[in-house]
C-alpha cells in the first residue's frame, strides 16, 4: 500500500500540504541515505564482525514501525504557518498531542534539533566531501566549501517545494548509480552471495570469546554495532523525518506514515545491505580497514575504477543529506522564534558549510 501510494495512486492536488508523497519521500531519503550507508555499514562490520549486519535488518524492522507512527502523528498535528507554509513534526505533536504542560519538551526537542542540523546534517557532510575531494582530486577545501554553499544555498533558499523537487531527481540518481555499481560487483562474485549470508546469520549468534572476553561477548559487540549503525542510517526515532513527511499532501494521515516505512527499507535493508555484501563477498571485511577506506577498497577489488563509484556517491549522499537537514533546522527554528528567523537561518546554514569544509 506504501509503494500505491508513492507512486501517486491518491494524489488530489487539491488537498492541503506543500509536496507530493513521492516527494516527501525522496526528501526524506535524501537526508537518511547518506555516508552512513558507504562508512556506517562498514563500521558495523569493523566493531561487530559480519553479524552485525542482522542487527541492522532488525534495527530496520523495528523502525519501520517507528517511523510510520512518528510520521503519521506528523501528519495529525501539522500546522501553516503565516506565510501559507506547513509546520510540522515532533515539537507540534509533542505540544499538540501531549497537550501545553509538555510545551517544554516540544522546545528542548527543537533547540536540539536547531543544534544537530549544524553537525550531522552540515558540517559533518561538508568535511566528509572536502576530504573526499582532497584526497582523490586534490581540490582545495576552500574551493569545495565555496561550491557546496552556493549549490546548497540555490535549492534550500526556495524551501521545501525547491528541496522536494531537487531530492526528487537527485535520489533516484544517485541511488541508481551506487546500487547499479553494488549490484555488479555482487554478480561477479555471486559464489560468495550464499557464504556472506551464512557468515552473517553464524556471526549474528556466535558465542565464543573475543579477545580474551567473556562467553558471548561477540553477540554484545554484534548486536551493539548493528543497532547504532543502522539507527544512525535510517534514522528511525530520530524525530527528523517526521518534519518533512508532516508537508505532504493528503487528508488522510495514515497514507503519509505507510510511506515513510518505506524509509528504513529502503535505506537499510536494501542498501545497506548491498553495501555490506559488496564488502563480505570480496573478502575485504578481513583487511583491516574500516569507515569510508573499507568500502572503497571493497568496491575497486570488485573491479577496477569501483572507488571513484563510492567517491561520487559520497559526494552525492553528503549534498543531498545537507539540503534536507536544512529543512529540519528552519522547521525548528520557526517554532522557537518565528518566522522571520527563517531566512537568515538558511543564509547561516550556508556559512556553516563554507566552515564545515
């Protein structure tokens, strides 16, 4: 029913809210499906060993779940602003739902998420594809923070009907090139497809001790490694989506949470899952490295070149995770103090990124 209704099968232009459902998502996406998915899973597999991988499947299972009831309370408890746009997310539930004693805690949720959309969503990516830049082509980080500012500046400065329809081309596009690049390496060495799955689910559950560690110590590392990773990936709980999903159109809210599990399916047990049988099916997973360097390593061992494939995506995931944070921090910030903050909060977003790189 999620995919019906992405694909547009409820559509009404008519109904109240800034962007499709097929937006929304592709919004949404585009802040999740980030260097988590490239460095995270290859984390995981670095800190818990191939077993973390399940851990992340039943982190994305369970946040499914999350993310459809945050996003359809989003969608309950929406409001328009006074400039005709919508306002949404866990700071409108929070005060809404749980009545105005709790608007105090709408408002802690807001200010931290004013202060996390300058990290994760900014200055993180922004120093992510600086170094990328850096070490590959040698680009000065100066240049790349000048590039990413203006670039992001140009789509987040028309709100979210400008970031809707960015995320809506860039999504499908970046997500076709690294799954395709994924894909192929996994069809190359598809006699290792079946171990790898072996090795995940025997590693999942392996009992006996690591490191002169306690029996069980490995399920603890596995399953410590998978949760965090996979909830850094997907995001689910987070409060973060909700913000966004809370702008599409419908009268139905439940339509709008059925689309947003789509999130953490697609994020996590599909791309992640592709990036972490990339790395297990060429072996690389025992090389040592870790983060970023281990999946890069795992995609030029599948064939030559594969690198630049996990340079590109990063570039790709790291801008389009910086536009919709933005998103995240405008909403917030509104809440605290009203929308004549909105402008020059996107103006400093901007600044910060220059800083970031």
């Amino acid at each position: 029913e999620g995919l019906k209704i992405t694909r547009g099968k409820y559509d009404d232009p008519s109904d109240p809210g800034d962007v499709s459902h097929f937006k929304a998502l592709c919004a949404a996406l585009s802040a999740t499906v980030g260097v988590g998915n490239i460095a995270g899973v290859a984390a995981a597999i670095g800190l818990g060993g191939p077993g973390a991988i399940f851990w992340m499947w039943v982190t994305a299972f369970l946040g499914m779940a999350i993310k459809f009831t945050e996003c359809t309370l989003a969608q309950m408890f929406r409001t328009t602003d006074k400039s005709g746009a919508i306002a949404g997310g866990p700071m409108y539930y929070i005060e809404k739902g749980l009545g105005p004693k709790w608007k105090w805690l709408a408002g802690a949720f807001a200010f931290f998420t004013v202060f996390a959309c300058f990290g994760i969503g900014n200055m993180v990516q922004a120093n992510q594809v600086a170094q990328v830049l850096s070490e590959t082509f040698a680009v000065p980080a100066m240049a790349t923070g000048i590039v990413l500012a203006v670039m992001t500046g140009l789509v987040i400065l028309g709100g979210i009907k400008r970031i809707g329809q960015v995320a809506g081309y860039l999504v499908p596009f970046m997500a076709a090139i690294y799954v395709g690049g994924a894909l192929i390496i996994i069809v190359l060495n598809a006699k290792m497809i079946i171990p790898s799955f072996g090795l995940i689910f025997k590693s999942a559950f392996a009992f006996e001790a690591v490191g002169g560690g306690f029996i069980g110590g490995t399920i603890m590392l596995a399953l410590r490694a998978g949760v965090t990773r996979g909830l850094f990936s997907n995001e689910s709980g987070l409060g973060s989506a909700p913000i966004i999903h809370a702008a599409a159109k419908t009268k139905v809210p439940v339509r709008e949470g059925l689309v947003a599990l789509l999130e953490p399916f697609t994020d996590t047990l599909i791309i992640c899952t592709l990036t972490a049988l990339v790395i297990l099916t060429t072996g690389t997973w025992t090389s040592g490295m870790t983060d970023a360097p281990l999946t890069a390593a795992a995609f030029d061992a599948g064939f030559s070149g594969g690198k630049y494939i996990v340079t590109f995506s990063i570039l790709l995931f790291a801008y389009s995770t910086a536009i919709s944070w933005s998103y995240y921090g405008d909403r917030a910030a509104e809440y605290l103090f009203g929308e004549k903050v909105v402008r020059p909060f996107r103006m400093l977003y901007c600044l910060v990124l220059f800083g970031g790189a």
